[in-house]
C-alpha cells in the first residue's frame, strides 16, 4: 500500500510544538540554517535566489504554514488552502486572511512569489461526470478566490482524469474549460498546472497534453506549469543521470516552455523510472538519487521558482532543505 505522502498526513495534523526531546540537535540545525542561508544571500547576485522549501501544515490556523516554513529554515513553501478531506469547508474569515497576510509580510513572503498551495486531492476539473465536474469546478474557483484573498499568485492543481470514460481530448477540452471559468470570476492568481506519473487515467504524464490544456486557456499569462521530479521521473525521464534530465528540460521547453515554469515539487521516487506509480521518497533516498537533485539546485533555469518538498515525513523538512542547500555549488 502506498504510504500517506507530506501533504495527505500534514491535511489533519497539529503543528509541531517545541516540546520534541532532541533540543540540542534543533539548534545545531538553526545554527547551520542561518550560515546556509547567509551563503544563499551572498550568491551571484545576477541569479535570482533559490526559493527552496516544503509543503507545510495548516494545523491551528492558515497563518501557521508561514511560522511552520520559517521554523524549517524555507525560503518558499506549499500549503493546502482548507480541509483536504470534504468539499465543504468554512468560508475564509477576515481574520484568518489578515493573520497570513501579516505573518508572510513579517517573514518577507509578501507578494505571493514563494507560495505555491497546492488544490484540494478531491478535484477533478476534467471529470466525465456532470455533477464531479460541477463540484470541482466550484472548488476550483473557490480555492482560487482564497489565494487572492490570501495574497498568494499561485495555485497548483493535478489536472484531472478520464476515469476511462471519455477521451483524452475531451478531458483536455474539460480542463481548459474548467480553468477558463476560473480565470474569468477571479483577477490576478495563476493556475499552475502540475505534471503527472501517468498513472491510471490520469492527464498530464505526458507535457504536450499540458501544452494542448494551455493552447485551450484564454489567458495565457494566468496560466502556468508545476514541474514535480518524482512524476517525470515515473513518467519516463530518468533525472537520476544528466542524459535524462536533459532530455526532460529539453522536452519541457520544445512541448511547453520555461516561460511557463511556475513551480517546483522536488520529491525523489520509491519507484523505478517510467514505472508510471507516483510514490514520494526522501531527497536521496529514492531511485532519482542525491546526484540528481545537485543538478536541479544547480540549474539557474529553476532559481526564482518555488522548490517545494512533498516527501514523506521520516526525514525532518529541516534536513532535507539543508541537504539539497549543500547540493548547491555556486554559493
Ligand atoms: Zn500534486
Ligand atoms: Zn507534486
């Protein structure tokens, strides 16, 4: 059975206090978190900066995620807009917004570059089912209208699925209908459209039916793309070696192109390469391997863009962010 990722288990937990035992070792790790940073500023100042961090809880209150990603030393970090588990969920209070607001002004987050939330497991904007279709639809623009209320000028969404009902064309033309919906009853988010393993029935393994999704949307400067590396990696690109993540970010640019590039999910794989199973592992645990994250951190194509973690949780965020900063070599 495929283990809860981050994202799914962190949906329902409480933050984290400060009552875990190994204290010594957290402050080692703040320690080295503010020389990393340091060397992170003091970088090339012709490349924009690595924007490096993970998917973190919402327990306790949306503002948390940003207190949470300063705690792991981030410097952009994912998030889930409300409750993963139902449809429903509390309309957003002023306070809540005002509280997130404040919290990502005071930890220099402002803007919404940095923040990536990713769009609720239960949507599928490409469904062949009337009323799914309906209801993810609804969703969609309701976490869409939170994002601007929120201040946050992204939004990442996995883009749907045929259910092996209907064609793959038609999923397509569904999604971008979906999006161009959302788009017209919203003003400034952009709706980030993430790369899939190709498991099941699933729409995005493959980047040209993303590139078809985009042709279809109206307004092509609110449209973007979330590159995930365990999903290339599933569908096809194997990242572990420089033969195969070139080929990746040739085919990212010839099908989609950079310019698109929104997004980052750096997740490493329990599965093999072009497996097509989308299985998160810990940042050089996986089949992709630490040599191949060094890559990617060191690819300035990538600086700029929110790098976001979704692995799972027996490895602290904290060291992963530190290890894949280590990976870095131009600081
Ligand atoms: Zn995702
Ligand atoms: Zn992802």
């Amino acid at each position: 059975m495929q283990e809860p990722r981050r994202s799914e288990r962190l949906a329902g937990k409480a933050i984290k206090t400060d009552a875990s035992p190994p204290k010594l070792a957290r402050k080692r790790k703040s320690q080295q978190k503010i020389e990393s940073k340091g060397k992170i500023c003091s970088s090339s100042s012709s490349v924009l900066p690595l924007l490096l961090g993970a998917h973190v809880s919402i327990g306790g209150g949306l503002h948390n995620a940003v207190h949470n990603a300063i705690e792991i030393g981030a410097t952009a970090f994912g998030l889930f807009l409300r409750s993963q588990r139902q449809w429903q969920s509390k309309p957003l209070a002023d306070e809540t917004v005002d509280a997130f607001t404040r919290a990502c002004v005071q930890h220099g987050f402002e803007g919404g570059r940095a923040i990536l939330p990713h769009g609720s497991y239960l949507l599928n904007l490409g469904s062949p089912d009337e009323s799914t279709l309906a209801k993810s639809r609804d969703a969609l623009v309701e976490e869409m209208t939170r994002c601007e209320r929120l201040g946050i000028g992204l939004y990442n969404f996995h883009p749907g699925s045929t259910c092996g009902k209907i064609s793959i064309d038609e999923c397509i033309r569904r999604i971008a209908e979906s999006l161009n919906l959302a788009l017209s009853k919203t003003r400034r988010v952009v709706a980030v459209i993430e790369n899939m393993s190709g498991q099941g029935h699933t729409i995005g393994g493959d980047f040209r039916e993303i590139r078809r999704v985009i042709d279809l949307v109206q307004d092509k400067s609110r449209v973007g793309v979330c590159l995930d590396t365990c999903h290339a990696f599933a569908a096809g690109y194997d990242i572990s070696c420089a033969r195969g993540y070139d080929e990746m970010m040739d085919d990212f640019q010839k099908f989609i192109g950079f310019e698109y590039l929104r997004g980052v999910h750096l997740n490493d794989s329990k599965a093999g390469v072009g497996s097509h199973l989308d299985r998160h592992e810990n940042i050089g645990r996986g089949k992709i391997g630490r040599e191949g994250f060094r890559r990617i951190v060191n690819d300035v194509r990538l600086r700029g863009i929110p790098m976001i973690l979704e692995t799972p949780m027996t490895m602290d965020d904290e060291d992963e962010i530190l290890l894949l900063r280590s990976l870095v070599e131009d600081q």
